[in-house]
C-alpha cells in the first residue's frame, strides 16, 4: 500500500510530521492500533449514509491521539462520499454554549472528497447542479430552453424544500434567493446569501432583502440550519456528514454560567440526533476522562452524565466500541515502533537510494530512537509520537537521504530542547540535555 500512493499523498504526510502536525490526509497509512475501532465505526458510517444519526465520545488523555482518530475517521467517511467538519471548542473563538459559531466554523471547516474547506460554495453549486440534471433526466425541460429550464428547477427546488421550509423557512428563503442571484448574474448578492447561510454575521441588508430574510442566525436558528445543510448535501451526493467537536475539555476552565449553557448545549445536540433530526449526522467529540468523569465536566448536568455514561471498570481488552465514549489506549512501545517503521517505509518509497535508507534506518534503529525519545519524555510513550516522528523524518531520515556518507549512529545525537515540546510533552520531560543514541 505504501509503495502505491502518489508523490503529493507522501509529501503532504511527511511535511507534517516534519513540523510536528497531524497530517490533513493519509492518516490510514499511519493507522495503528485502530483495528478495534474501524468495525464499529464503518458500521455507523454506513448507518448515517442510509439515513440514520450516530454520536461517539472519543476519551483520551492529552496527547493520546484524540484528533489524530477523529481526522482518521473524517478520512474514512470522505473515502464513503461524506463531507466532514472539524470543529475547535474555545471559550472565545468558539463557544459550544453558542450554536451559532459552531455552525459557522463547521461551514468554514466543511470539507468533501474533492474539495478542501471551505467547501460550502461548491456544495451548494453541487447542489443546485442536481436541481438540472434532475430536470433534465425527468423531461420536464429542455437544455435550450433557458427560462423553462430555469423555471422547472425552480418547480423541482420547491418540492426539495417543502419539508424544511416548515421548519428552518429562512434556510429555505436563502436557497431560493441564492438560486435567483446565480440565474440573474448577481454574484454579488449570490456572495453575500451564500455568507449568511454559512452563518456569517454582518452581510449586507440588500442581499439579505433580495431574498426576504433579515437579521444573523442566532443559537436557535443554528440547528435548523444544521438540518438544512443535511439535505442540501444529501441532494449534492454526500449523503453525511461527521462532525467533530474538538477539545470539548475546555468547557472546564470557562465560567460556571458559560459552562452549564454548554454542558446544556450538548445534551440538546445528542438529543436531537437520537430524536432523528439530523438524518446522516455523525456527531463526533473529544475529550480527556477528566471532562467525562470529573466534577467540572458533564458530571454537572446528570441528565448529559447518563447519556455518556460508559462503564470502563474491566480489562482495556475488552473496550466496547459500540458504547458512547470510546477509550483510546495511547502508544505502548512496540506500537511506536511500528509506526516509525512505517514511516522509514513511506520515506523511502520516495528517496533516491531507499535501500540506503532502509538500511542504516533500520528497525533496531528505529527502536533505539523511539526508546531515547521516549526516555526523554519521562518514559511516556503515549505522549512520545509527535515528537519521535519529527525527530525521525527531520533530524534522521532527510540527512540520510540528502547526504552519501551520514550515518545516523555515528553522526547523530538526539537533542531535545524546552522550545520544541508541547506543554504535555514539557510537563513529561524528566531532563532536556542531549541524549546520545548512538549505538
């Protein structure tokens, strides 16, 4: 699998790794550990495309690799056709006590197979280009007809809408005016309806009159909106979506007021997807085991408590994927090992000598590194992989692939400085002088 991806797939990865990221694709190829979770979320993936709604807590410590599983997963879910969205909670920038700016930054971070976020525009053109060809496959206008075209998909935009112009009537009011703006050449009201059905606050009063709606979308505005969303990607040929809410942690650290519209917030949300509201919502979020057992985190509100309730008391082995919250294991030794190995295969798959890279970064090489890292870091492999693979690719691999006569145990020590870690990584770090791997 490694030696079929394509140049740009690799570059992307191992750039990311260079800096210390998780990678925005091809996260499969550095997948490991997860067989245990892949059933259980494919099976509710498959669900949500069929029509049905699905949640998942994703429980991890700092540096457990909670965003790397929900981007992963995210992958999986594009790979189906869905669209996903990742979502950081913050007690400023975005507020889960305010569903409005959750919304908006999911349409800002709404991404597809084929398009990166924002990919709210090409969803909605997506959308209404189905409208046509719908028409057109039915018959009921001809393509140089312009004006009947125009007015059968209107025809066929109404019927569409029937059902949600019930419920969320300014969704629907926005679409249609949207619609009229692209068949008139407005691109400037098309730009300023598109903004405001994203949730983007302050659009022009013109463009919001040419379609009859006024005002921003407010907290009870959001998950009408959200419904609409929904459908207009069902009908675009993304019959899902996954929605990770990231960090939701940081509801710990806001004001207690702020915090209980939140934790409220929340329940409210998996009420409606288990109420069948959001028909192909996967609701995705993460936190530490402090936010989900603790006395500042859902523990506040016993109704969202028994809701996320996941009984953790037995063997890891024995983990139910299925439950509400998923527990993430973190890294063990042989499973940072593994993923290094990986990653020396990916890199050589694309160097000039990838022998000469395998060989003098081979697995006991490899081993030795993730062991120094690892010791580094105050023993604490689980929060050893960001910093192993920077490590790897930046200061090992590229130097071996870049110089004839570098040879990483006679040539390299590992140094690990306070201005490089994370504040996880720094709290672990039992000493930063220069740790020499050498063999």
């Amino acid at each position: 699998m490694i030696e079929n991806i394509s140049p740009a797939r690799r570059r992307t990865v191992l750039a990311a790794l260079r800096r210390g990221t998780v990678p925005e694709s091809g996260l499969d190829l550095l997948a490991v550990g997860l067989d245990r979770l892949a059933p259980a979320f494919d099976a509710e993936l498959a669900a949500c495309r069929a029509g049905a709604a699905a949640f998942t807590a994703i429980r991890g410590e700092y540096g457990s690799g909670k965003t790397f599983v929900s981007r992963w997963l995210g992958e999986r879910a594009k790979a189906a056709g869905m669209a996903t969205a990742e979502v950081q909670i913050s007690e400023t920038e975005t507020p889960l006590h305010r569903l409005e700016t959750v919304y908006r930054r999911l349409c800002e971070r709404l991404a597809t197979a084929t398009d990166a976020p924002s990919a709210f525009r090409p969803v909605l053109d997506s959308w209404l280009y189905a409208l046509e060809e719908d028409v057109l496959a039915d018959g009921a206008a001809s393509p140089e007809d312009a004006d009947g075209l125009g007015q059968a998909v209107d025809r066929l935009l109404e019927q569409r809408l029937a059902a949600l112009a019930r419920t969320t009537p300014g969704f629907a009011a926005g679409l249609r005016g949207y619609r009229r703006a692209l068949a008139d050449g407005d691109t400037d009201t098309a730009e300023g309806l598109a903004a405001w059905l994203a949730g983007q606050p302050h659009v022009a009063a013109a463009a919001r009159q040419s379609a009859g709606v006024r005002g921003d979308i407010d907290h009870f505005l959001a998950l009408g909106f959200l419904q609409g969303l929904l459908t207009v990607l069902r009908d675009a040929g993304h019959p899902g979506l996954v929605l990770v809410l990231d960090e939701v942690e940081t509801l710990q650290r806001v004001r207690s007021d702020a915090r209980a519209k939140a934790l409220n917030a929340l329940r409210q949300l998996l009420d409606e997807v288990d109420g069948g509201r959001f028909p192909g919502l996967y609701l995705v979020i993460t936190g530490t085991p402090a936010f989900f057992d603790g006395r500042q985190g859902v523990a506040l509100l016993p109704p969202l408590a028994q809701r996320l309730h996941t009984d953790f008391s037995t063997d890891s082995r024995f983990d139910n994927p299925r439950a509400p919250q998923v527990r993430l294991l973190g890294f063990d030794q042989p499973r940072l090992v593994e993923l290094g190995a990986r990653v020396r295969d990916l890199y050589a798959a694309g160097a000039d000598a990838p022998e000469r890279v395998r060989a003098l970064a081979d697995d006991d090489y490899v081993a030795t590194l993730a062991r120094a890292v690892t010791g580094g870091l105050g023993g604490k492999v689980g929060v050893a992989p960001r910093l192993f693979l920077r490590k790897l690719v930046g200061d090992v691999l590229d130097r071996v692939d870049q110089y004839a006569d570098f040879d990483p145990r006679r040539d390299y020590a590992l140094t690990v400085s306070s201005g490089e870690l994370t504040d996880v990584e720094r709290q672990a770090a039992v000493g930063l002088d220069d740790i020499d791997v050498g063999l």
